[in-house]
C-alpha cells in the first residue's frame, strides 16, 4: 500500500538497480505470513536470486518449531539465462533436475554434459517425535507444478500466500509457481527415516529427474541412510489449485456487491513469431527501463491508449476493481 516503486519490476515500477548499486526497499506491511523476495530482471531467479521474507504473526493452528522457508526449484546444469534463447521460441527447455532449499543429488553417471559433475547432497531435517513442526512451502521454480508430500505423514495446511486460513488435512499439497503454503507437519511416526518429496506433476511440464527431487526426514540426526518409506499419495495430474472449498481464509471480507456500469473489455492472446509474447488487443507491454510505466502516471504522462497498454481506472479507496480473463477458444 502506497509504495507501488517499490514492486520490483524493471521498466514497470523502477529502472533496474545497476550492478554494484543497492536499492533498500521500503513498504508498509499490510498483510503477515510467508512469502518470498526475487529478482525481476530477466531470469535472475530461476539461477537462485531469491530469498524468504517472513512477517510474524499469529497461526491459525498450534506448532512446537518453525522450520522457516522450504524452497521448492527446479534445476538446469545450463544457467537459465544461457536458455532464453532457446526458451522464447517455446516450447520451454526440459530442465534436469529440482531443488529443495537450493540442494538435491543428480546422478552424473550417463551423462555427456561437462556440467554435470555430481557430488550434490539431499536436503534433509530432523523431527523430535510427538513434536508439531510448521514448514513454509515456496514454488520458486521457472517452469514446475509440485504435489509435496512427506511419507507417512499428514499435513495440516493453514495459510495460502499471506492469508491465514482455517486449516485443514491432507495427505499432499498441490503448488502453484509462486505460491506459498504454510503446513504443519506432526511427527506422529516411529523412529527412521522418511522421504520428503517435491512430486513434479509431469502432466504440466517435464524434467529428467522428476521422480528424485526428494529429501529426507529423520527422526534420528545420526543417521545416515538412505530412506526406504513409499509413498501413498495418489498422484496428481492436475496443473492447478487446491479445490477452492479447501481454502476458506480464517477472516473471510466480503466485497459485497459489483457494479457492471464501467466494464472494459479487451483480448488477450498469446502469439509465436521470432518469440513467444502476450497482447492485449492486439499491442504488447512496452518496457522502457529509464523511464518505467509508474513514473510515467505519476507525471501525468498519456500512457493510453499507447504501446504502455495501461488502462486508468476511476476506483475509490472504498471499491474494488476486479478483473476477469475468459477463456474463448474452446480449447480449455
């Protein structure tokens, strides 16, 4: 809230900080629970420019620990900006391996990649039995749909990017890119050692290493083998969210009831020429990089209709404004 510079997107809200500069950004916390901070210049994140950002508040549910933030990524043994090219003709490069918290193994064994060189480790953390630990789950991937889950265990959801909801159980949890979860997790098993896992949706994208983007769960912090738990969770194929039935927030607002009397309409398509890009009837987003979108509203600049595709809309501090993207095709 009144700090729209400070949203990160270059030639959008800002000129990009130059290299060897810093930016501190400021905003006023409207919102508490778990999210994350990324670059959004280019690819930057998918090469691991990205961290938590965590804004305490109260929990919906009882818990003993915080386990903090668990980063779900996928991986390439090419830096990801080194794909673009290859990437804006689309389809997206098939990446070969994910991460949790920035780590996994790879077998570089048939490999013919000089990148691959192997020597990666599991994530792994510890459980205390009859303890409830709260995990804060980040789909940070490029291009991957996760179905986490931890063998033998039950989670007990109870946010969904920054809102507090009522909880509820499941035994795995469907994850968006960009989404966050707050689950707890009680360590109700015996003592040994179980398979934490990321459950790439392969219906959604592909990656070579889909099936061990995985890591561990101890309860004893001595040892050091290898998991022999399987898992019993039926394995999604769905590209979207939890059902939205399951996501009731804790503190529901109503936005009561929606005018029809200043409707814009536009069409949003998706095109491949030398590149794949989005319009909006039929003109893309300019970005101008010194002279971003926002500073150009805020000097009154004409922004529409022109290439910037901004559209002013007449909104007090007490409406809503609400957008709507219809699916015409017919393909789904």
């Amino acid at each position: 809230m009144n700090s729209t510079e400070y949203d990160g997107v270059p030639g959008v809200t800002q000129c990009p900080i130059a290299p060897g500069q810093r930016l501190t950004y400021k905003f006023q916390a409207t919102q508490y629970g778990s999210t994350w901070y990324h670059s959004h210049f280019s690819l930057q994140y998918g090469d691991g420019l990205l961290g938590p950002l965590i804004i305490n508040g109260p929990a919906t549910a009882d818990y003993d620990e915080d386990l903090g933030a668990v980063f779900l990524s996928d991986w390439s043994h090419i830096p990801v900006t080194q794909l673009w090219d290859a990437a804006k003709q689309g389809p997206p490069p098939q990446l070969e391996n994910g991460l949790i918290n920035g780590t996994n193994s790879f077998d570089c064994s048939d490999s013919t990649d000089a990148n691959c060189i192997g020597g990666g480790k599991k994530f792994e953390t510890v459980f205390e039995a009859g303890k409830k630990y709260r995990i804060r789950l980040i789909n940070s991937a490029v291009d991957g749909h996760f179905q986490f889950s931890i063998d033998g265990h039950n989670l007990t959801v109870i946010a969904n990017d920054l809102v507090p909801i009522v909880p509820f159980t499941t035994d795995s949890l469907l994850i968006s890119i960009g989404q966050r979860y707050d689950v707890i997790v009680e360590a109700a098993q015996s003592s040994g050692n179980y398979w934490l896992r990321s459950g790439w949706v392969t219906g959604c994208s592909t990656n070579t290493n889909a099936a061990n983007i995985t890591g561990i769960v101890r309860y004893d912090s001595s040892s050091t083998a290898d998991p022999t738990s399987v898992s019993t969770v039926t394995v999604s194929t769905s590209c979207g969210d939890e059902p939205v039935a399951s996501l009731v927030p804790h503190l529901s607002m109503d936005v009561g009831t929606f005018a029809t009397s200043a409707v814009s309409e536009g069409v949003l398509s998706f095109a491949v020429t030398d590149y794949f890009h989005w319009t909006l009837n039929d003109s893309s987003l300019l970005l101008d990089w010194s002279d971003p979108t926002t500073l150009r509203i805020f000097n009154n600049e004409t922004i529409w209709p022109t290439n910037y595709n901004v559209l002013p809309l007449s909104v007090s501090d007490t409406e809503w404004a609400v957008y709507v993207i219809e699916d015409n095709t017919g393909l789904g």
